[in-house]
C-alpha cells in the first residue's frame, strides 16, 4: 500500500533545496571577495565555474521537482519567485568576475573591495531570511532581516559617491572611468538581487501570518 507522502511527494524538501541555493549565493559572494583580495585569480576563478554550476543544478532540481511534486510547503508561485530571484545573483557575481578578470590591470587602485563585503553581508542575510521560512514564518525575526538588508543596500549606495567624484571629476581617462562604472553597477545589480529575495520571502511570511 502506497502512503500518501509517497503520492504526493515531501513538499518540505524544498526549504532545503533553497537553504541550498542561499548557501551557494554566499559561497559565490565569498569567492568575489577573493577575487578582489587575493593574486591568484585563476584559481578564484575557477571556483566561481564549480559555484555557477552548483547553482544551475540547483534551479534547474528545484523547477523539476515543482512539476513532479503535487504538495508543496509554501505555494508553487512562491517557489518559483525564490528560486529565479536566488539564481540572478550568482550570474551577476560571475559576470563582474568575469569582466573583471578582462579589465583589472586597467582598474588599478579602483576599490571594489568595500562594496564586495557589502554584498556578502547581505547574501548572509539572505541565507537567514530562507532559513527562517522553515522556522514557522514568524513575521518579527523576518522583519529586522528585511531592515538589515534594506540598510546594507543604502549603505552600497552611499559608497558609490566617493569612487564616482574621483572617476568622473578628478580623473582624466573616461574609458576607466566607464569600465570601473560597469563593474559597480553590476555589485549594486546583485546587492539589489539580495533584497528582491529578502522582498519575497518578507511577502510570503506576512501572506502567511
């Protein structure tokens, strides 16, 4: 006789799944820090290839395990919005390491260090706003999450100020000045990738309490 958690599938394992993909955004975040701290750039590099592809494989056993599983713990839309929301911030990370790697001689003494470990404070966040959601969606843990992350996302935008006046205003070659604004850019696109997935999980607790 078949059981019905065997009909219907664990629904719950999807908060491991996810717990999983978070890691991975702050394993990912960890490896940009080095990137930027440490010589050895082929071998940093090399570890954003294995991380993108634990992420890929991730999103892609989550999206498959939607279609074949009929109860979920939190509803399918949910899910989904969490899973592609987690997945953008990897492929951010891996396109500045990757552009970086082209450009950094070019990009001497521009620091992008001080906002690398504005990212990885909020990828740790992150990680615990999705470890909450198996916690029993309670609404005031979640909520100074979200406040942490909203605070680290002004915090990035404040220390672009400086680096802009410098390149824009004092300096006198436009096309570092352009390259260096791409790669900031891209850390600010996933610090903002980080409070979407706060958002979301924020939206699901309250939807739920």
């Amino acid at each position: 006789m078949f059981s019905l958690q065997t009909i219907f599938g664990k629904g719950d394992k999807f908060y491991g799944l996810l717990e999983q993909s978070a890691a991975t955004v702050c394993e990912s975040a960890g490896a940009l820090h080095e990137l930027l701290t440490r010589p050895d750039r082929g071998a940093t590099m090399a570890a954003f290839t294995v991380t993108r592809a634990r992420e890929k494989a991730l999103a892609a056993q989550i999206s498959e395990e939607l279609v074949n599983t009929f109860v979920t713990a939190l509803d399918r839309e949910d899910i989904e919005a969490l899973n592609s929301a987690l997945y953008k911030i990897p492929k951010s990370i891996e396109k500045f390491a990757e552009r970086y790697e082209i450009v950094a001689e070019r990009l001497d003494g521009v620091d992008f260090v001080q906002r690398t470990l504005v990212l990885r404070r909020s990828s740790e966040v992150v990680a615990e706003m999705i470890g909450e959601l198996r916690r029993g969606l309670r609404i005031d843990p979640v909520r100074k999450l979200q406040d942490r992350l909203q605070a680290l996302e002004s915090e990035g935008d404040r220390m672009l100020l400086a680096p802009y006046r410098t390149l824009y205003v004092e300096g006198n070659d436009a096309m570092r000045a352009m390259l260096a604004k791409d790669l900031f850019e891209l850390i600010e696109k996933a610090i903002d990738k980080c409070r979407d997935v706060g958002n979301i999980v924020y939206s699901i607790v309250l939807k739920n309490s």
